[in-house]
C-alpha cells in the first residue's frame, strides 16, 4: 500500500528527524563527550537571563503589556538554576512591580500613573495573568520588601471584581482608602456581585476561560486569602455543570468536603459540554478541544479548591500520558508538536497526579486526637514542620460544615508530604530531550531544534525538567538520587511548587510570611 | 511566537526593530494622554488603532476602545440627525482594527475578545465573519482562538450545527490531519443526535457515513493520529448504551440458594456453588448495574418474600468513596429461622425498575425493567457443632483438588443470559452495530497486514472486544479473545512506555475469557481439601493464582465466590472487589501491593474472615502508588470517626498506622497472613492484635487468648 502523508505528518517527521539526528550522535560519542553534551549549561543560561533583566533587547515591545510575566519567567529560571540577582536588581523588580500594581489591586502588564477618577484610566489594567506571574515574581524575589509590597486584600479585591464586568458602575474607588474598610468592602461586593457561572475574567471587560480561573484561584491560596467565595461555583465552570439557578446552595459547595455527587442530579446535558473533553484532557474553554495549558490550569485549579475527585482523573491520565511523543517531550494537543514549554504543563499534571494524597493530609490536619476538637491551623502546621515527627490529626467523623476544609493550606500540605514513587511518564527521556534538543549551548532554551531561545521556554522547560528531577524524592530534605537527574548531578535544579511553580524555599518563605489571613 | 521560526537578528534588523520600538513608545504616550483625558476624537482613536495594529496584545487600549465606542453610542443616540448608518461605521471600524490587529498577532487573547464584545453589541453580516475565519484558518488551521470565535459566531448568529458540521466536513477534506476540525465534528455531532434532528436520525445511517470518512484518513495515512482519535469516539457512539442495564445480581435468577444451618455439610450431591452459610443472620441480595447508578431503594426495587421481616429493605451502595452512586447495590433479607429436621423453601421476587428513580452518573434512566426470582432452600442441621472448633485455613497446594462437578448442578455462572433483557425495538440497531464493528475488523485486519502501527492495534484490540462483548451483551462469549491478548502482548513490546496499561487490558480480556462460560471457569474451581472451617458455606475455591493479573475484573460473574486464590500475580489494587459479598477467604500474597489503601474495597465485605497479604510491598512506599491508578484515585474521600475507637487502641500510637487501622477496624478478620511486608514488624503487629480483637491466627501462629 502506498501511503499518502500529510502535512501535519510532514512537519512531525521533520521534527522527529531532527531530533533522532541529534539522539544518535549523543549515542555515538565516547562517554565523556556525552556527559558534556548532556551538561546544563548553567553560566550560560545565568548570563542569558541576567541580561534580560537588565535590558530587553527591543523587539521585546510586543510584549510590552507583559512585563510582569517578563520578570517572573526570568527570575523563576535564575531561582531554579539556584542563584540569585544582585540586591540592586532585585530592588529594581520591587519597584517595577509596585509600579504595576493597581492603587485598588492586582497588577497590570505595566507601570501606570494613579488617576483617582476611575482606575479604568490606567495605564495598563490590572490584569488576572500579570497579577499571577507579578506575585509570583515577588515570592521568587522574596524578602519582607518584597512581600510585603502585595497589597493582599486589595489584590484579593481585584481578583473578586473581575468576577463581574459591571463593576465600573457600582463602585467608588475613592472608598477604599483603609485596608480594613476595603476588606469590608470587598466581602459585601463580592457576595453582591459574584457571577453564578463560578468563572472569573481576565480584566475588566475581558475574556473568561479556564487560565483565569488558574491565575486568579493560584493568587488567592498562594496569599492566604482563599475563601468559599471565591471558589463557588468554579469547579461548575470547569466541568460546564451549571445548575439551574439556586437549585444548588453555595453552602453545599463552600463547605461540603467533596460535593461532587449530590451534583450529579442538577448536570443539564443541554447546555455545554464540560471542560474536560471526552478525550480526557481540559480545554481553555466549554467545547474547545483538551490543550496542555489549560489541561494544568484547570486540574491545579480544581485541586486548589478542593474539587478535584469530580475530575476523571483517570481520563485526564489517560489523555496526558499519550502526549509524550517519540522524541521524548510533550505536544500540547493531539497530533500537534513537540514543544518543550510542555514539559511544564504536561509534566506538572503528572507531578499533580503523583501528589493527591496529599489533599488526605488537608483533612487530616484540623482534628486533634486528644481533644476531639478541630485544632487551630497554625498548630497543625506545625507538626507537620517537624523533622520525624509525622504526627497526623485526624478529623472527626461525619462531613464538613462543623470543620471546614482549610482552602489557603491545600497548597502547602500539597508540598508537604513525602513522595516516593515512580513517575507516570517517561522522565529520562524528558530529560534528554530538554537537555539535547532544547537547550541552547549559548544559553536559554527553546521550543524545539530550529527554534530560537526565549525567556518563556527558558522559564517553563527548566521547571519542567526540575519536576523530572524531583519526582522521585523520598522527601523534601532528601536530594534525588543520582540517577533520576540526567547528566552530571549539578544539572539538578531547585525544587519547584507543582500547583504555583515558585521555587519552595521562596514559596516557604512568602507561605510563613502571609499566614495571618 | 509561537511556531513561528524567528530568524538570527542582524545589525541592520536591529536598528528596524529599535526604530519600531521608539515609535510604539511614542504611540503609547499619545494613547494614554488621549485616555486619561476622556478624548475619543477621531484622531485619539486613530492613534489607539494603530497602537493595536502593533501590539494587540496592549489590551488597556482594549478596554479604552469600548469605552469610546459607548461614548460615540451614546452620542449618536441624542444626535437627531444620525441613522442607523452612524452606528454602523462605528461598530465597523472596530472590526476593522480587529482584523489589522490579528494580522500582527493572531492568537492575541485581547483581539478576539473585542471583537466578541463588538459582536454581542451589534450583529456583523455573517458572511464577513465567516471570511474573516475562512482566512484565519486557512493561516493556521489549528488555531483554537480562530475555533473559539466560530463556536462563538456560530452560536451568536445561529447558523445551523448542519452547516457547522459541513465546514468540518471541508476542512477535513482539505487537511484530514486537522484534530481541530475532527474534534469540533464530534462535539457537532453529539448535539445533533442527542436531539435527533433532521437528517441525523436514526443514527445508524449518520455514524456509518462517518465512518467511511474517516476510513479515508486512516487509510491514506495510517501514521496519522488525528483520524484515530475520532474512530475512538465514533466505535463509542456504536457501542454505548446511554441506559444503564442490570447484569447480575446474587442470588441469581433461577437458582436455588441452600443455606446452611451451623453445620459441616458433606452432601455432595448439593451444588457447592449455590451453598451458603452466613454467621450474621442475613442474606446478601446483590445487584451489578453496568455502570454507577444512584436512586437504588425500596421504591425503584421491590422484594417480594417472607423472609424480608424486617420491613422496608435498606440498599447499600457498595462504593469506596462514600458516594451515594454506585455499581453495585446491596440489601440484605433476614435469615430464616432453621427449624430442625424441616425442609422448606422461600420463593424470592425482585423487581428492578418498574418504579423510575434509578439513573446512571451521567444522568439516563433505568429503562429496561426487570424481575429475577430465586428460591432459597433451608438445610436443617445434621451435626451439632458446639465444641467443635475452628480451624486454620491453610492454602497449601496439596489442599486443592480441582474440582469434577456433577452434571446435574446447577451452573456457578447460569442464568445471567436469561436475565437477559431483549428489547424489541432495538433489534435492528444491535443487528446493525454487530455489522457495523464486524465491517471494522475486517478493515483494520486488512491494514495491519501491510503495516505495523501500535494505534492500529488498540483500535484493534478494541474492536474485537466490542465485538464480542455485542454478541452477547452479559454472558459474552469471547470468541476473540486469544486474537485480543496476542494484540496487548505485542503492544507491551511495541510501545514499552504504556506497557503497564495494555498489561491491565489484556488482564480485564483474560478474565472475561475465563469467566465466559462454565467449562472454562471450572478449570479454576477447585475443591479446598480443609472442610472443617464452619463458616465456609461452600468449599470450591476459585483459583486465579499466578496467571500474571494485573487488574481484576469481570466480577459480575464471581458473585458466588466465597473463597477466591489471586496470589502470584501482579495486582496493585482490589478495586471491584467490595462487590463479592459473599467472599470469607481471599488469599491476595505475592502481589504488588503497595499499601492498605490498596486494600480500601475489602472494607465493605462483611463476612471475609481470612485473608493472607504477605509478601506484598505494603509499607516499602512510603506513598500510596495506586491511588492514582484507580479509576477514584480518591478513596480516602471517606468519614473517619476516630473518637469512638479511642479505647480500642490505647496506648497503641494508631496515627503511625492509619491505614492499617481504616481497614482492619471495619473487618472480623480470624485469620491474618502479613509477613513478608516492609510494614510488618513486631510493634505493627502488636498494633493488629489490638485493633482486630477476633484474630486468632497472624502469620500461621495461633495467638494467646486475653
């Protein structure tokens, strides 16, 4: 038979023949040649990065309306290789970013000037996704500066009045003058205001999808600031189970430890079809195709709320393990190419669904044996701090509303456990590829052979090659073995939050320093 | 961006891109001078497009737009002189700036968007937006923005999902690698059959043009994968049945159940398969659904019997994870009061669904109403056991004998075909998608002969279990089955990577295969040779040991099992298994368990009171492995209520072991076989002595009485 190709199939075996291309002359070398090829090329990367902090080369200036994310890819990838900025660039950042935040909250793409007429004036809009990688950026940065310089609840505001697009209309920013006030404020408007889709927008007037539920939901627990307000009804978005209106109470999916079934009964096949595709994957938005992105974005989301278990988590592993391709990356649709920032996305899910026990941990930590009472966070925390002492809580029986889940510390007892096991995809030959076919000699990282360096590949292949690495600790303190990091033992990297990714000392650091809500 | 190749910049590049930047900062600060000075003049909103044209991505100047335009709106709303036609140009020229901008970018979220917000003030002609998307797609035909704002479009300006469906149709034609257009044709797909509209019904017509188009794909391109992924969902939409049916239950239809008083019955003229004995004064009456179902209770299944004293029945689902949706569902009916030296017998009825309430997960009705009746037989007693004790349960080799069944006794897996429930008026699609999976299977024998291609293979593989599965929909005869596990034992070599995932295939296809009719299945029966334990109502052991399981399966079948041999095999979760109610030993060594939440499901077999579990590798994780790899990789969704246990472990440190104690306090357990797991040292199996008080043998040793 003679088989016509196609296009796609053309592109991909071009692709696969670059990339075999170079795996066979890695085979080919003598022993020392190879450890050198497979080296990452930490000096290289650190000069390249440094230099994009300092200055942007200019046809950077489409991503003028981006710059916080500029910051985060940069700093999070000197954070992974382990190495930090001079203090003056490092104060630098802080600036720039205060620069970017809203006087009413969240950061825009931009330094803007304050007007007090209306924050619609500015000069970039607080937006979901530049909020996202500046907080993100400032944790990395680190520091009582640094963090200090988020203003929490105002953030917390922004991310409640993207819930709505007729906020212009009902509210006066000039009110917003004490903190207290404002959080006040923000309760009232977001129990006033908040859509019943669950969604959330990106800015005002903008576009609602899967990455600004991510965004918005990664901010709020990452700050402490979480609430059952702002999860209502997000994980009805995700998987298109919009009941009708008041049927379901925000009480049953607030508190309720896993709502899940007593939904089932309100899902109208009509309306849309979920999130999450017969394939098993998630896409950005009701009845697009599963996408790698949105599949991460989507999954932490819903794990970071507590939902997670009305997920097919078995269709999502499904769908994720068969987007590792041949040339040992991930493609981020079906039939589509290797790119290595999907590393990061597809191999952060798998790093998810390596970790769900630790959501066990989050009901196990509230209840005190000897008291039968639910016990405060703070001490249950602690406990968990110690070295040896694996010391559980457990919770009492019978469900939720007298002992509701604490939402702001699924991300840290997430971290917080132990891990041994072995990776649900193939990690080494992850690692080859990042390291053979994405990486740049002259520093940086990029998409795949014949792509040029970038900041973003740089940023999202060495996360998703420090997950690699570390998937199979036995626990945080516990480097890996040798033989889960490819190439010279130095090549490993920091450890990176699978559900924020922020480095974990730094994310540590900002978990200790936001922990009074 | 993205899957664009950039090139290497050259001196003179960089001085353009310099020049270029220079003039977008010089754009910006007009823009915003513009902008905070409430000006929409026609040159400020010249400016602001051009801004866009360069950097769609400036998305502040987004938001300014809409404010503008509402501004000129409300402007042209109080101006007598201005006509629709005003209010038009207006909306036009966004559009316009729109296109100039995606030209720049065209995955830019902030461009799309706006022309959403455009779109949804004032309808555009449809034809312009179709050209605009005819371009875009044509550009990248992959792009899920452009598919975005067509769903968006479509919806918005209600063209039909037929015409929808036709652009798929074209796209397809063009590029049938396009997974884009393939997966936009399934979700058009699923909304016209759902609602049966014209042209798309009866769907036996629709899907087999599908699949001839699809063949097309696959045919010219076998490497393809975008053709593949939809044959997956079209061989979905054949076989599925949206309605959930009942597949077997226990006691099943027709048989006579024997149960025994406290008695060692050596009468071998009784059928051992349907003997049974329960120490808890009930009978378990069992029903296996094809899929979860809820709404399971006195109401949707009525019990007619003299035995059922109590009242109304309980239904239980049999689910690890609390969940009131279920596959299986059980009841329990009184046990009757023995009188000696009386043989009688109880008729039992049971109809499932003549009341609506039953409805599956994903939302259909129970709709195939049914009844099955039994009837039990009461043995009286012949020896008086008191004194006599029990007995060790040893699986040693030389205790079984296979097991010579006499012809006449009843059959252990009968009556699930006269269960059976034929539904007339689909008689000719059960007919149609028998032809429609055989035509299939010829077709992808035929490539696979000229070519070797692993997704060829599942596709395969699938097909033929599908095909068997329709022969007979509950007692399916596997008449493909050796074909099915030579298939998953060649993609185990082929595709290493997923090797552990066709091996819990070819499981799930090994144990259909045995389980598919009596002879096959009486080759694992045997007979355990130790028949003084009391509380084995029956002594046939089914013996599935060291035929390299690694998933367990078919249970439906193995509802009578009351003593079941699974070591020896590669098993890392006993999912299913709370289904086997009848089940008192169990035998799981030399697996790979990994820990005891592995074992999560026997917590709801109330009468299991042996169970052996060494040489797992329980406790050398420190991590539950197979949480994920259930199909509810959140079993520990479940209430613990510790406070009452309290007493029951003292000083014994339970959170060190809270696994260990979620499932062993929930089992009677007599009889504990643990050695040879990394968990298993003294101090743990202190802990066990506590935490199960009717233990009387751990690892072959008798313990002390307290």
């Amino acid at each position: 038979m003679t088989a016509a190709t196609t296009k796609t199939q053309q592109e991909q075996w071009m692709v696969e023949n670059q990339v075999f291309q170079i795996f066979d002359l890695f085979a080919d070398l003598p022993r020392n040649a190879k450890s050198a090829l497979v080296e990452l090329q930490r000096d290289n990367h650190l000069e390249y990065l440094t230099k994009g902090l300092k200055r942007l080369d200019p046809s950077f200036c489409v991503l003028d309306a981006n710059r916080p994310w500029l910051c985060y890819w940069i700093l999070h990838s000197i954070a992974l290789l382990g190495d930090y900025v001079e203090h003056e660039v490092e104060d630098n950042v802080v600036d720039f970013l205060s620069r970017c935040q809203d006087p009413n909250g969240g950061y825009g793409g931009g330094p803007g000037q304050a007007r007090k007429s209306s924050i619609l004036w500015q000069d970039h809009l607080p937006h979901l996704a530049t909020t996202y990688a500046a907080v993100n950026a400032l944790i990395t940065v680190g520091g009582e500066r640094s963090l200090s310089s988020i203003n929490r609840w105002s953030v917390m505001f922004e991310v409640s009045h993207f819930c709505n697009s007729a906020y212009w209309s009902h509210f006066e920013p000039n009110d917003m003058d004490s903190e207290i006030f404002c959080r006040e404020k923000v309760y009232m408007f977001l129990k006033r205001m908040k859509q019943p889709s669950g969604a959330f927008r990106m800015h005002d007037a903008g576009e609602i999808d899967v990455r600004a539920c991510y965004t918005a939901i990664s901010v709020a627990s990452v700050l402490n600031i979480l609430d059952d307000e702002l999860i209502q009804n997000v994980g009805d978005y995700i998987l298109s189970t919009h009941s009708k209106e008041g049927t379901d109470s925000g009480v049953a999916l607030g508190l309720c430890t896993y709502p899940g079934h007593e939904l089932r009964h309100h899902i109208d096949l009509k309306v849309y079809p979920s999130c999450q595709t017969y394939e098993g994957g998630i896409s950005g938005e009701p009845g697009a195709e599963a996408h790698g992105g949105y599949t991460f974005c989507g999954f932490a989301t819903m794990i970071l709320i507590n939902e997670v278990n009305r997920l097919d988590l078995a269709g999502l592993l499904d769908w994720v393990a068969f987007r590792q391709g041949r040339e040992g990356g991930f493609q981020g649709r079906t039939n589509k190419l290797v790119d290595s920032c999907y590393s990061f996305w597809q191999g952060g899910a798998f790093a998810l669904l390596q970790r769900l026990h630790a959501i066990l941990d989050e009901q196990l930590v509230n209840y005190s044996p000897q008291t039968g009472v639910a016990s405060d966070i703070s001490g249950g925390e602690e406990s968990s701090d110690g070295v040896d002492d694996k010391t559980c809580h457990f919770k009492l029986g019978g469900t939720n509303a007298s002992c509701p889940v604490n939402l702001n510390s699924i991300g840290y007892n997430f971290v917080k456990q132990p891990g041994e096991m072995e990776a649900l995809y193939h990690r080494w030959a992850l690692q080859q590829y990042i390291l053979l076919c994405a990486q740049d000699m002259k520093g940086g990282l990029k998409d795949k052979p014949g792509k040029h360096r970038d900041f973003y590949h740089t940023c999202y292949s060495l996360s998703g090659l420090s997950l690699s690495q570390h998937s199979w600790s036995q626990d945080e303190d516990t480097p890996p073995l040798p033989n889960a990091v490819m190439g010279p033992y130095a090549n490993l990297l920091e450890r990176t939050h699978p559900l924020f990714n922020v480095v974990l000392d730094q994310y540590y650091e900002a978990h200790e320093f936001f922990d009074t809500p | 961006m993205h899957g664009q190749p950039r090139k290497a910049p050259k001196p003179e590049d960089e001085a353009a891109s310099a020049a270029k930047a220079e003039k977008l900062r010089n754009l910006q600060s007009q823009f915003l001078c513009f902008h905070h000075n409430n000006i929409y003049s026609k040159e400020a909103l010249e400016v602001s497009a051009r801004l866009l044209e360069n950097n769609p991505e400036y998305y502040t100047a987004w938001n300014y737009r809409k404010l503008a335009v509402e501004h000129r709106l409300t402007q042209s709303e109080s101006d007598p002189d201005s006509d629709s036609d005003s209010v038009n140009s207006i909306l036009n020229v966004e559009l316009k700036v729109v296109e100039s901008a995606l030209r720049q970018n065209f995955k830019s979220y902030g461009a799309w968007h706006h022309r959403k917000w455009v779109l949804s003030k004032w309808q555009s002609s449809l034809d312009h937006e179709l050209r605009l998307l005819d371009r875009f797609q044509k550009a990248d035909s992959r792009n899920f923005h452009a598919w975005n704002y067509r769903r968006f479009v479509a919806s918005l300006l209600n063209i039909s999902e037929v015409d929808e469906l036709q652009y798929t149709t074209d796209m397809i034609n063009k590029n049938f690698s396009n997974y884009s257009a393939w997966h936009n044709r399934s979700v058009l797909l699923s909304n016209l059959l759902k609602r049966k509209a014209q042209g798309f019904f009866p769907k036996e017509k629709v899907l087999n043009e599908e699949y001839e188009l699809v063949h097309q794909a696959l045919f010219t391109d076998p490497d393809d994968q975008s053709g593949w992924f939809y044959h997956l969902w079209l061989l979905e939409q054949t076989v599925k049945a949206d309605a959930p049916l009942l597949v077997s239950s226990w006691p099943a239809h027709d048989s006579n159940l024997i149960l025994l008083g406290d008695s060692c019955l050596e009468d071998s003229a009784l059928s051992p398969f349907n003997t049974f004995h329960s120490e808890l004064g009930t009978i378990p009456l069992v029903v296996y659904f094809n899929k979860a179902v809820e709404g399971v209770n006195s109401s949707t299944i009525s019990v007619e019997s003299v035995l059922n004293t109590k009242g109304e029945l309980t239904w239980k689902p049999l689910s690890t994870n609390n969940s009131q949706t279920a596959q299986v569902w059980v009841t329990y009916l009184n046990y009757p009061n023995i009188k000696l030296h009386s043989s009688e017998f109880y008729p039992v009825e049971v109809s499932v669904g003549h009341t609506p309430g039953i409805i599956s997960s994903s939302g259909f009705h129970y709709s195939h109403p049914s009844r099955f009746a039994f009837k039990v037989f009461v043995r009286p007693f012949e020896k008086d056991l008191a004194g006599h004790g029990v007995e060790m349960v040893s699986w040693r080799e030389d205790n079984f004998l296979l097991y010579e069944s006499h012809s006449q006794e009843s059959n252990p897996i009968l009556s699930l075909d006269q269960l059976n429930i034929k539904d007339d008026h689909e008689e000719s699609s059960s007919k149609w998608r028998a032809e429609t999976i055989a035509n299939e299977i010829a077709l992808f024998r035929e490539l696979l002969s000229e070519i070797n291609c692993k997704i060829g293979k599942l596709t395969l593989a699938r097909l033929l279990i599908a095909h068997d599965m329709m022969l007979s929909p509950i007692a399916n005869k596997m008449v493909h089955s050796e074909e099915v596990i030579q298939l998953y034992s060649d993609l185990m070599k082929l595709d290493s990577p997923h090797s552990q995932y066709y091996k819990d295939e070819r499981s799930l296809v090994l144990l259909q295969q045995i389980t598919s009719n009596r002879e096959s299945l009486l080759r694992y029966c045997f007979r355990h040779g130790d028949r003084t334990s009391s509380f084995l109502g029956n002594s046939i052991c089914l013996r599935l040991n060291n035929i390299s399981l690694s998933r367990m399966g078919s249970i439906e079948k193995l509802l009578w099992v009351q003593m079941l041999d699974l070591s020896h095999n590669e098993l890392r979760s006993m999912e299913g298994l709370e289904a086997m109610q009848l089940l008192s030993c169990l035998n799981l060594s030399n697996n790979k368990l990994s820990s005891f939440t592995a074992l999560g499901p026997l917590r709801l077999l109330k009468s299991l009171k042996v169970l052996d579990i060494s040489f797992n590798e329980i406790g050398s994780h420190s991590i539950d492995t197979t949480r994920y790899l259930c199909s509810s990789p959140l079993s520990h969704t479940e209430e613990i209520d510790w406070s009452h246990d309290e007493t029951v472990t003292g000083d014994v440190n339970q959170t060190n072991y809270w696994e260990a104690f979620l499932i062993f306090k929930d089992l009677n357990l007599t009889q504990l076989d643990i050695v040879g797991n990394a968990i298993a040292d003294e101090k743990f199996k202190s802990f066990l002595v506590k935490i199960v008080p009717t233990l009387k043998w751990l690892d072959g040793q008798e313990l002390q009485l307290h």
